[in-house]
C-alpha cells in the first residue's frame, strides 16, 4: 500500500469521480444532434466519449453521427449549440456518487486542502458543484478552459502546485479516467483511480494509479490511517 502521510491537498476530477453528469451530457448531446438532423447516441455512447473535454465529445458524437471524420469548421459551428443545450440540462440528470458528501466532509475536517481539477468548462463546472453543494468544499477550482492545456497535461496540477506553494510530493489526484493518471504522472504526484467512472472502457488499474477504489468512500482509509 502506497504512503500518503505527506498528503497536505487533494485534487478530484469531478466527472466521473464525484458527479455522474453522464445522463446530461448525453441529453444535451442528442439534442445538439437533433438540431443538425443527425443520428441520436445511446447513453453508454456518450459514456464512452466523456472525459477530454466538451469540444472532444462533439467531435466524437459527430463522428458517430456523420460516420467519417468530422471537419474542423463544422465542429467549432457546432460548439455553441452544445453549450447552449447543456446549460439548458446542466443539473437535471446528473447525480452524486454515493459516499461523496461524507467523504468530503471528513478529508475537509481532518485538514486537507482540496480542490476541482476538471476537463469540463469553467462556466458549467461552478453551478454543478453549488447545485450538489459542494462548492464550500473546494478552496480552489480549475476547468478545462482556466489554463493554456488541460488533462492529459500536467499544467493544471503544476499551477496548483505553485498556487498553493507545495511539493509534488504533498499533492494527490483523484480520478475515473487515465487522463487523471497521466496528468499526475507527468506532475510526479501520487494518483488514486476509481474504478466507477468514464475510462474508455478501460480498467484504471491498467493506468497503473498507486492505489484503486472501488467507492468513494474508500478513500478515507488511505489518507487517516496512517
């Protein structure tokens, strides 16, 4: 079992590891679809496709819908209906994964410094956590757009690290995709994977993350045990 005893902040992703947002993404996916007379995607389609980011997920729903590789100039056209449809669905279907509340409570309480880490845009990510009320748990929050570069890239956990003045070694990410664990990798802090998220249909454990959790919960026995 790997040594989390110089843990002094933790980094979560936020779709796929504390929020199913899935069940939105999709609606507002098929509904983008939709307006451009195109196939619909199935639920677990969009499942498959979540985790680089909201213009990687048009890209592939595109791709799907129109079966060939999708043109640049159709794509960022496409952009602001997607946006526009998940701001109408943000927060209808979505919901938290079990033990997230409790989990957070106690890792809050027991000192930690905790911040969102996520690849979805800034401008969607705020009123998810204050719709689920999480947002008085998070000292810091970055969204796929806050930065130059996002997941798979270590820049939004470098820019943590520097805002926070810690070592690499006092950081730890949480995440469902190898995004999160390469992202970490690549910053040399240590990574939990869950095992419930987004991954391509992948285990997370082929990722090689220091630890797996099968549940939210199970993270507390990692970090106040030692």
């Amino acid at each position: 079992m790997t040594n989390f005893d110089r843990i002094r902040a933790i980094a979560f992703d936020l779709d796929g590891t504390l929020v199913d947002s899935v069940p939105d993404l999709a609606a507002a996916t098929n509904a983008t679809l939709l307006e451009l007379a195109l196939p619909q995607a199935s639920e677990e389609q969009v499942r498959g496709w979540v985790g680089n980011g909201a213009r990687m997920l048009i890209h592939r729903a595109l791709s799907f819908a129109l079966a060939k590789e999708v043109d640049e100039t159709l794509l960022t056209d496409t952009m602001p209906k997607f946006m526009r449809h998940y701001g109408e669905y943000l927060e209808k279907y979505s919901r938290l994964y079990p033990n997230v509340l409790s989990t957070l409570t106690t890792l809050k309480q027991a000192g930690y410094r905790l911040a969102v880490v996520t690849n979805k845009p800034y401008r969607f990510t705020i009123p998810l956590l204050e719709a689920f009320g999480l947002s008085d748990f998070f000292d810091y929050v970055l969204g796929g757009d806050s930065l130059a570069r996002m997941k798979p890239d270590p820049l939004p956990l470098n820019h943590l690290l520097q805002q926070w003045q810690i070592q690499p070694q006092q950081l730890l990410m949480i995440g469902d995709s190898k995004n999160d664990i390469l992202a970490a990798k690549s910053a040399n802090v240590a990574v939990i994977g869950l095992t419930y998220g987004y991954n391509y249909g992948e285990h997370i454990s082929l990722s090689e993350p220091n630890e797996v959790c099968d549940d939210f919960g199970q993270i507390s026995r990692f970090l106040l045990t030692q």
